[in-house]
C-alpha cells in the first residue's frame, strides 16, 4: 500500500494520531509528526501477502509465537507503520491495536512504497530490539529478500527454485509458495519451464 500526506499541519503528536486512527475509516501511518493515509494495494500485492501471513499463522498455530496481517500497527517512539504481516511473540501487547515488539517484519515493495520501505521503515524497524528478520518482498519481479541482525542485517536474496528459511520463526517456505497465484514475468516463465520439464518427462 502507498502513503500519502493526510494533512498539512506541521506535527501531530502520536497520542492525536492514534486517538484520531480510531475513529477513521482508512489506515493512516505516523511518521516523525507527519499522518501519511494509505492507500489500496495490487491484486498481486495482497496474494503475496496474503500467502506469508497464511503461511505464517499456519506454522505457529499451537505456539507461543502469533502472525498478524495488515491490520495491526507497529509502534515505536515517533512511528506507527501497518506491515503487510509480522510475528510477535511477546504477547504482553501494549494496546490492543499495535505491538512494540515483532520479531519478524514483512513488507510487500511497489513502485510507490519502495522508498519508504527501503530507507525509513527499513531504519525504523531494524531499531526495535526485539527484531530478528525484515523481509521485502518484491510484486513486480520474484526477489525475496532478507536482512537478519544475526547477520549484521546485510541483505540476502531468494529467487524461484530457491527455499527460504525464516530464523526467527523456524520456518522453511519455497519461494514459488510466497508467490504462489502471483502473476508476473518472473512467475510466467517459472511455471512454463516446470511444464515444459514435466511434458518431456512423460513423452
């Protein structure tokens, strides 16, 4: 989802913005002062999503550990971000609308997010303490890409074929089951060469 300035006012205080988030029928993000209202994602934007958080819950069901969608906020000091899903596993939450400590972030890049996922919300969230992984997933190409603190949080990327393995959660998904429906060149062609293969294993 892309983000626009809601208003023209130089600083909100975080205390109006989520009293305000209340009573309001769109999802807004808090950024250092500035309410920015988000706006609806790509049909490709919400399976991608849709898959991880899916994937997410199913494997932490009966655990400790609890997958959110796009609909709980993460809240820090001067910003509340909705990610497209999370895992918190300290269920000592703070409000009954965001979290303060996820351990996995997974935001979904298009051409009008990449900035702020890539720079802010990348800054943002890797300052939590309590965050172990940040995944972006790209929608117009197959890219799965993930930073780790264990690993200093450097960037490392998954592509079809590839499988992933999520620390922080102790899960290991394919990448062709996070794009699993998406429709895009990188997939088109996947799904052609595994049919090819297939016809020719059975002429």
């Amino acid at each position: 989802m892309s983000a626009q300035p809601k208003f023209d006012k130089p600083w909100k205080s975080i205390e109006d913005y989520l009293a305000g988030e209340l009573d309001s029928d769109l999802k807004h993000e808090y950024i250092d002062g500035q309410i920015y209202a988000m706006t609806g994602g790509s049909i490709n934007h919400e399976r991608i999503a849709l898959n991880m958080a899916t994937e997410l819950r199913n494997h932490l069901r009966g655990k400790p550990c609890e997958a959110f969608g796009s609909n709980v906020k993460i809240k820090t000091d001067r910003h509340v971000f909705y990610p497209d899903a999370m895992v918190v596993c300290n269920q000592n939450y703070p409000s009954e609308y965001y979290t303060d400590s996820p351990v996995l972030v997974v935001e979904v890049l298009s051409k009008s997010t990449r900035r702020l996922d890539e720079t802010v919300k990348r800054r943002v969230y890797q300052s939590i303490p309590t965050l172990l992984e940040y995944v972006l997933l790209e929608q117009d190409i197959v890219d799965v890409e993930i930073c780790r603190r264990s690993e200093g949080w450097v960037s490392n990327h998954y592509f079809l074929g590839d499988e992933v393995h999520f620390q922080s959660v102790g899960l290991t998904l394919s990448v062709a089951d996070i794009y699993a429906r998406v429709d895009n060149d990188d997939v088109r062609t996947f799904i052609a060469v595994q049919q090819a293969a297939k016809d020719t294993q059975q002429a």
